[in-house]
C-alpha cells in the first residue's frame, strides 16, 4: 500500500538512509532537506502495517527524479520498490521518471522498465542515468 510519508517518519528515514552516502550527518543533512524543500516528497510503501520501502523524489510538474530508494533487507527481491516507484507515478501522475545510480542499483532500475545510459562517473565509479518515459 503506498502512503506519503510528511513528515518523514522514523522508518522511512531508516531505509532512506540505506540509500545515502555513509556518515551521522551527512544522512541527517539529507533528511533535513526532505522536511524543508517543497519539491522533495518520501513515499513507503507498507505490507501488513509495516513500511517495507522507501523512496525520496524531487518531483517538478510531471517528471520526478528519484533521489534515494531503500528496502529493508528482509523484503528484497518481492518488487515493492518497483510497485512503490510506479504507484507514485500513477498518483502523481507522472510521465517521467529519472534517477542516477551506480553498479549495486542499475539492474533494479532495468528489471523496472528503466531506460540505462552510462555517464562520467565520480572517481572510478561508474554511474548510470536511468530513465522511464511513462503514458498518460
């Protein structure tokens, strides 16, 4: 079942964090902006009264770009991430979805429908610019 999560409650901001760059206040920086930027929106998505997934977007107009998805580690591998992420893009709907990523997520986002174009990495990270164009 997915729900909007605002204010950012203890559990989603537990598996957003999952997402995020290591370190105490790094993750709390991040988090902040989720209560302060309008554009930004975290929705969970819940299986029996439990959140199972996470995932923080900054959404303008008709397209979003996802910032931060996590899962609990006991839940992976079901599609609640993907069902989260296309839910919100029918509640909102949405007609773009965009996010970057690096090896540990890009197949996630090809198993979800995800178009994948490499880009210039950080480093010798590899990222991926992922996009879904979705129909109205």
């Amino acid at each position: 079942m997915l729900m909007a999560c605002r204010p950012v409650d203890q559990e989603a901001a537990a598996l957003l964090a999952l997402a995020m760059w290591p370190g105490a206040a790094r993750i709390q920086a991040a988090l902040g902006r989720y209560a302060s930027d309008p554009e930004l929106q975290v929705w969970g998505w819940d299986v029996d009264g439990q959140t199972v997934c996470a995932a923080g977007m900054r959404v303008r107009g008709q397209s979003a770009e996802i910032l931060h998805i996590g899962t609990r580690a006991d839940s992976r591998h079901n599609g609640h991430a993907r069902k989260l992420v296309l839910a919100v893009a029918e509640r909102l709907n949405l007609t773009l979805l965009e996010a970057e990523t690096d090896d540990d997520s890009v197949e996630f986002y090809r198993r979800a429908g995800f178009g994948i174009q490499g880009t210039a990495g950080r480093g010798e990270t590899v990222r991926y610019h992922c996009t879904l164009t979705l129909s109205t």
